[in-house]
C-alpha cells in the first residue's frame, strides 16, 4: 500500500507494570506467524522458512525483544494497515530503552514493519501510535520512532510506572516476546520471556549438580551412587545442549537432560536420607515438635490434631468400616498417583517438541521453541520443589506420623487396609521409606500442586485434573498418617515460589486471588450478617 494509514484505538486498560508473561494460545501465535509471512526468502537472501535454532542460553545470546502493551494479538491482523492508541494520559513519563540497528534487512524482522511514534504534548499527554506498512521483501517487525530511525523498543519494567492507559479496565494489556534467529536472521515469538526461562533452567541443572558435589563430599559418592550417576547425566546433557551444532542433536541432548531431571526425584529422595543418616542428624528429629505445633494448630478440631488419629477412633468412617475402607483405597490411589503427573506432562510436552522438529509443515517448525519453552518452565516448576524440600529435609528432619505417633507414641489401634490394595500398597512404602527423613514439609503436597497449576498453562484439562488430584493428595497425606498438618501448611509457599520461579505465573497472580477470596469472605459475612439482622 502506498500511502501509510492511521487509526486511532481508544486504550481501556489501567496497567500499572509489565510482567514476563503472557497468556497466548497456540492458534494464537500460528496466527501471527502466518500473517507476518516470515516463510518466504528476502531480506538480504535470508531463508524465513528454514527451522529456527533451539538454545539453552537465550539469556546470553544477543536477542531483541518487543514490547506490545495495550493491543490485544487479535487486532494485528494483516488487512490492517496501521494500529494507535491514542490520549494515553499519564503521571510519569515511560522510560524506553532502545537497541538501534542499521536498517530493515540487518533487524532479522519479518513481514510487516511497526513504527511506534510519541508525541508529548504540553499537557503531558502520551500519544502512541503504532503504525504498519506492508514490506516488499518480508522485511519488517522493528519498532520505528517519529524520526523514522530503526529502533527495537522496550518500556522499561522498573520503579517508573505507567499509571493509566485510559482510564477504564475492560481491556486486557499483553505483552509478547520476540527475538532474532542468528541461524537464519527469522523472528521467534515467546508467550514469555525467553531469557528467563533459559537462565532458570540452567540454574536447576546448577543446582543438581551442586547437590550431587555436596552430599558426595558429606558422605561419599558409594552412598548416593545413583543421585551421583543421575548429575552425571544431568551435566553431560547439558553440555551436549549447550553447544549443539543442530536442532536434532539439541533435541536428543534436551531430551535426555528431562530424562535426568526427572530421575532426581527418586534418586536424590534416597540421597537426602543417606546424608541424614551418615551425618547424624537422624538422632535429632523434629517429630516431637512438629506433634505439638499440630495439637496447637489443630487440637481444637481433632484429637491431638491428628485427623488420622480421628478416622481411627471413628465408628463411623473408620479402619473397620465400609466407608472407611472405600476412603482408605481411593485416597491410597490418589497419593500414589503423585508420582506419575509430572513424568506424564513431561513425555507430552517432549512428544509435541520431537512431533514439530520432524513435521514438513512450517507453521509447526515454527512451534518448537515454544513447546522447548514449555519443557523448561514446566521442568522448573516441578522439579524444584523437590530440591527445596531436600534443604529443609536436611535441617529439620522427620519420620513422619506413620512412624512417630504409631511405633514410638503407638496411639493408632487400627491398620489401614482398605479392600486389600491400599494394604498392600502401604507395605511396599513403608519397606521403601525406611531410612527416609521428609515428612517436613509434604513433597507430596508441594509438588503436587505445581504439577497441576503450571500444566494448566500449557494443557488446561490435564491441568484441571491433576490440580484435583493434588487436593486429594493432600487430604490423603494426613488421612493416611504419612504427613503433619504442619507438613501441609509449610508446603503451600514452596508451592508458591516454585510457581513464580518457573515462569507460568508472576506475584499479581497471587496477589489477584488473596484479594478476590478475601472480598469474596467478607462479602459472604455481610451477607450473612445482613440476614441475620433482618430477622
């Protein structure tokens, strides 16, 4: 099109910040990529169509990225020929930092060119338009300012906010990631920051490896054989990863990395509890302590605050009893099943990341860095809860109620059987668990309930499922005399921070849902109120 055209968006949204994330689906960003047309060859020669390059070091490499706030993905469609938001009132100028390239070909952008212009005006009012034109050669996707210099433009996330975008909140403010293929000069678009992902990635490769040097040096290497073999994998892999000349030799290195990863779990589980006992810490367990902050905590509601202890002097649900056998054997299955949720997102998140490598089709080419993303966020999410755990295993050791209260304190008269399944089973763990020290805090709980909220963001079913499971495990964890209330409550902010160091979720998150179940508490007592006060 040969005369560049504008239109102005009235901005509805109040943003006060810019997070790392970005809530996009996958038709979403097959949508942009299909409209920005990066398959075709221009720009210098450039082959768009060829697969982009997967890296573990995103948060080294020199990347580009672009921040797009106030504009829903949706409305960059490619009939449009341009996009402003216009009146953008606010109290403290943006802060931008600018990256300036030479010119459209050098930019390794494609498809459609955005300039975005501001013009102050001597009331303080940010006009920001964002306007596109059309590129013959596939060129585009930079960031223009007024002086028509090529820019890529980032606002900047630090203590200077943008206080009103607006003035209405009906709008949602997104912002989307992309950098620069070196390979092959493509634009890769991230739904979240790809710097971060990578970077906290490598920390957790850091820190099995780290693990694996401690407890060798605390009690030998023969003690810990297999979590010291499992490091081993986790460091070559790594390595391979790290410098692959090729996307499938990157894929077999990632691939077996996950492997590794998720060997830790039971690898380092027994680990932790040979490190306890070779260092003595064994004879000084926190049981008792952690009995008496339940009585606290909970006396009120259960005798010695022990839910377990309740279901055994039950008549009604107990041991003996139909419905307590058909509980035993339901909540048995749930706690066992913790232990395949996360391997089972894992494999799928590898079986989509090995199905676009291997696809002729671009558009699914395109998809492996995210689905690569996906891999790390998820991986970080769930297996550092594990590790987290480890540390305060190591610190405040406990056998758990299964032990303390029913072999030392033997206050539990009744075996829990069920049908004969849930006995069974109960056998197997408790042979398995001897020399274990991580009842404080639950794994169980901490785990769980990351598994099924950061699978939400990549599968939403699966999500749901499993963050229903995860509340059954944690009532099972009690019920069956594995876990401390404490054990519970201590559990929930690793929870927390595993979520926020994974990627999926940013502290307004949280922030968002203790506001809404605080107001939704106290409008349910006002109402309550209320009716009380008519009558």
């Amino acid at each position: 099109m040969g005369v560049q055209q504008q239109s102005e968006l009235q901005s509805q949204t109040s943003a006060k910040y810019f997070s790392l994330r970005e809530d996009i689906s996958t038709e979403s960003l097959s949508d942009i990529d299909s409209q920005t047309d990066i398959n075709n060859t221009g720009n210098g020669g450039k082959d768009y169509s060829s697969p982009p390059r997967l890296s573990l070091w995103g948060w080294y490499t020199p990347s580009q990225y672009r921040g797009n706030s106030g504009v829903s993905m949706k409305n960059l469609s490619a009939s449009e020929d341009s996009i402003s938001l216009s009146s953008l009132d606010h109290q403290q100028q943006p802060m931008l930092m600018v990256d300036s390239s030479n010119s459209d070909n050098e930019d390794g952008a494609s498809g459609k060119d955005f300039k975005i212009d501001i013009h102050l005006k001597e009331d303080d009012e940010t006009r920001i338009k964002y306007n596109t034109r059309n590129s013959g050669g596939g060129g585009g996707g930079t960031l223009r300012n007024s002086s028509n210099k090529t820019q890529t433009t980032v606002l900047n996330n630090s203590n200077k906010d943008i206080t009103t975008l607006g003035g209405s909140t009906n709008s949602t403010t997104k912002f989307l990631y992309s950098s620069v293929d070196q390979s092959n000069g493509s634009t890769i678009r991230y739904p979240y920051s790809p710097s971060y992902s990578d970077a906290t990635f490598s920390i957790l490769s850091g820190v099995v490896i780290l693990f694996s040097i401690i407890y060798a040096l605390l009690v030998g290497p023969i003690q810990i054989m297999f979590a010291f073999l499992v490091s081993i994998l986790v460091f070559i892999s790594y390595i391979c990863a790290s410098f692959a000349a090729n996307n499938r030799i990157y894929l077999y290195s990632i691939t077996a990395l996950a492997v590794g990863l998720g060997l830790t779990i039971p690898s380092f589980f027994a680990a932790t509890g040979a490190v306890v006992l070779g260092t003595g810490r064994d004879k000084a367990t926190w049981d008792v302590q952690l009995f008496r902050s339940d009585q606290v905590l909970m006396g009120w509601m259960w005798p010695k605050g022990q839910m377990a202890i309740f279901v055994d002097e039950s008549t009604i649900i107990g041991p003996d009893s139909f419905i307590g056998r058909l509980s035993t054997e339901i909540l048995q299955l749930s706690y066992i099943s913790y232990y395949i949720w996360g391997y089972f997102m894992e494999v799928y998140i590898l079986y989509n990341l090995w199905r676009c490598h291997l696809s002729k089709d671009p558009q699914q080419q395109k998809m492996m860095p995210i689905w690569d993303q996906r891999l790390k966020m998820f991986i970080c999410s769930w297996i550092s809860t594990y590790f987290i755990v480890f540390s305060i295993n190591l610190i405040f050791p406990a056998v758990s109620p299964r032990v303390y209260i029913g072999k030392t304190l033997d206050l539990y008269k009744n075996k829990l059987t069920g049908f004969g399944f849930a006995g069974f089973v109960r056998d197997r763990i408790d042979n398995a668990a001897k020399g274990s020290f991580g009842s404080f805090p639950s794994g169980h709980i901490a785990t769980s309930f990351a598994i099924g909220l950061s699978s939400y963001k990549i599968l939403p079913a699966y999500g749901f499922v499993s963050t229903i499971a995860a509340i059954l495990i944690a009532i099972a964890t009690m019920y069956l005399r594995y876990h401390y209330f404490v054990d519970f409550l201590a559990a929930l902010p690793v929870t927390i921070f595993c979520l926020l160091y994974g990627g999926f979720y940013t502290p307004s998150d949280f922030k968002n849902v203790f506001v809404n179940c605080f107001y939704s508490i106290k409008s349910m007592f006002q109402n309550l109120l209320s009716k009380f006060n008519n009558k």
